[in-house]
C-alpha cells in the first residue's frame, strides 16, 4: 500500500484533511499525519518509507528530501514553491509539484480587504476615500492577477497589467490595458497589486527607482512574496515620498521601522495569510492529494516545478 504523508507546521483545517483521507481511501492509499512537529527530526522520522508528501508552508530543505527514502513526489499544497528544495528534489528522482490557482481567490480578497482598511483608514471613523475610478495595475497577470482583476470590475477601477508571459490579447479580452514595460505600469497606476514569485531575476526587483516612478498617493500592495522587495529602498522612499503607502500579508524584516515612522501608511498582517480561508485550505489539500494519485498511477506531471 502506497503511503502518503502529510507534513503541516500549521494544520489543514479537519474538514480539509477528511477530503485529502477520502482522496486517498479511493485510491486505496495510507494517508500518515504529522501535524505541528516541533522539530526537522520528526519530519525525518515521519518521512521514512513514504511514496509522496504533501507540505503547507513547511521547508522541504535538502535534508528531508533526503531522509525520505522512498519518496517519488511532494506537493506544495499552494502557488507559491520556494520553500521546497527543488535541487534536491531533481537530484533524488523527486518530483515537485505546486497547486496553482487553488488559492488564488483567497489571496485576491485579502489584497482588497487591505486596500480597504488602508483609504477607510483603519475603519477608525474619519473620512477616507474610495477606489472606485482609481488605477490599479497587476504585475504578473497569472491566477491570482484574474481574480484581483474581476474584484477590481466591481469596484469600478480602471484596470492595466505588465506580463511578459502572458499575451496581450488574452488581457485586453478581459478588459485589462496590457503595458510593455513594468516601468509603464508603476508610472501609470494608482495602486500595484504585486504577485511576481521570488527567483533569482525577482529578488529585490521592486526596488526605490521602480517605485519612485508611481503617482501621488501610490500604494503598493504585495501578497506575493517579501523577498522581491529591495527593502532598503523601500524604507528610502517611505522617508522621501510622504504619500507612499504598503501594504503586505507578508511583514517586511523592517516592519517595526515602518510602523513607529509611518503610521497609517503601512498595513501588514499578523502572518502571511493569504491562503487562509477554508475553502482555500480546502481546495488546495484536495488538490494535492488529487495529483499524488494521478502521478503515481498514471504518471501525470503537468504541475510540475522541478
């Protein structure tokens, strides 16, 4: 009987892992828990004879992809995949996976749930402002870049996009106004929502001259990831640009400069929690478990990162 474990720091919620168990009892597989371990050693041991992993926000490093000795494939039940190894992964015969687009309404309502609390100020009962009529950009037009579009439709703003894998005529379809440059889109838009991932070409890529570039009042709002902001930038342009304001489900290392220094111009939550709804949690384990099976018994790789 094939066996797959799942490694959760932070736990599904229980009526998740009772979908990834009825995944799993159809295909006739064991599913192994191990819920908030408290240390690498628990993972190693756990790991131990499983054919397949599925993870959360947990670091697959290179250690555990090697402790696990029968392992075939672990899945990153989210987008985002830069806490699994995936050099060790390849290095060991492991396939990777992602599941994208699982979560993506989840990450796009938090990011206009922000946007609100930022020009309602804080809901603290003065006067604030609206979005509607304001320009907002999307860098990076993939799933969760639609989602903030079609919640953006409602609000009434004026909608652009800088993606270079993405083609144009797909985004002007949607009624999006596709620019060629990312320097275009900073300058044009009133707010930036930012869902780039963190690579070699991304890390600190947003960065002072980039954001220099935005209109009066610009916000940059990032549930992407907190490595592709240049944060000493940052900080040189919240001291530089009285008007700029950022917002991030992912607190930057220089959080507490920007709370004393720039009060009510930055909102961050308590911890990146763009995936955190049930029926994000939901989703995305079903997801995982869904493609285990289909890659062990057939072979599948579409989502495949490694």
């Amino acid at each position: 009987m094939k066996k797959v474990l799942v490694a959760t720091e932070k736990p599904f919620a229980p009526i998740a892992v009772d979908g990834i168990r009825n995944v799993l009892d159809k295909a006739g597989y064991e599913l192994v828990l191990l819920e908030k371990y408290t240390s690498p050693e628990q993972w190693k041991e756990a790991s131990k004879g499983v054919d397949a992993m599925i993870i959360r926000s947990d670091k697959a490093t290179a250690d555990i992809i090697e402790a696990a000795d029968n392992l075939k494939i672990i899945v990153r039940a989210g987008a985002g995949y830069d806490n699994i190894d995936l050099e060790a992964c390849t290095r060991n015969d492991v396939v990777a996976m992602n599941t994208p687009g699982q979560n993506s309404n989840a990450v796009a309502e938090l990011a206009f749930g922000m946007m609100l609390y930022l020009v309602r100020k804080g809901f603290n009962g003065s006067s604030g402002t609206e979005l509607r009529g304001k320009k907002l950009g999307i860098h990076a037009y993939g799933n969760v870049g639609k989602f903030v579009a079609a919640i953006a439709r409602g609000f009434g703003m004026e909608l652009f996009a800088f993606d270079p894998f993405v083609d144009k005529g797909d985004m002007v379809n949607d009624g999006i106004t596709p620019f060629d440059t990312v320097e275009e889109l900073y300058k044009t838009c009133d707010y930036i929502s930012l869902h780039i991932p963190a690579n070699e070409k991304t890390k600190k890529s947003i960065n002072f001259d980039l954001l220099s570039l935005m209109p009066k009042n610009g916000t940059l709002v990032n549930t992407a990831r907190k490595e592709v902001i240049d944060e000493e930038g940052l900080v040189r342009l919240m001291q530089e640009r009285q008007d700029f304001n950022y917002l991030s489900d992912i607190a930057p290392d220089c959080r507490e400069i920007l709370e004393e220094k720039y009060p009510g111009r930055v909102v961050f939550t308590a911890k990146k929690m763009g995936a955190q709804t049930a029926e994000a949690n939901i989703n995305a384990g079903i997801a995982a478990a869904t493609q285990i099976v289909n890659f062990l018994e057939k072979g599948d790789k579409t989502f495949q990162v490694n």
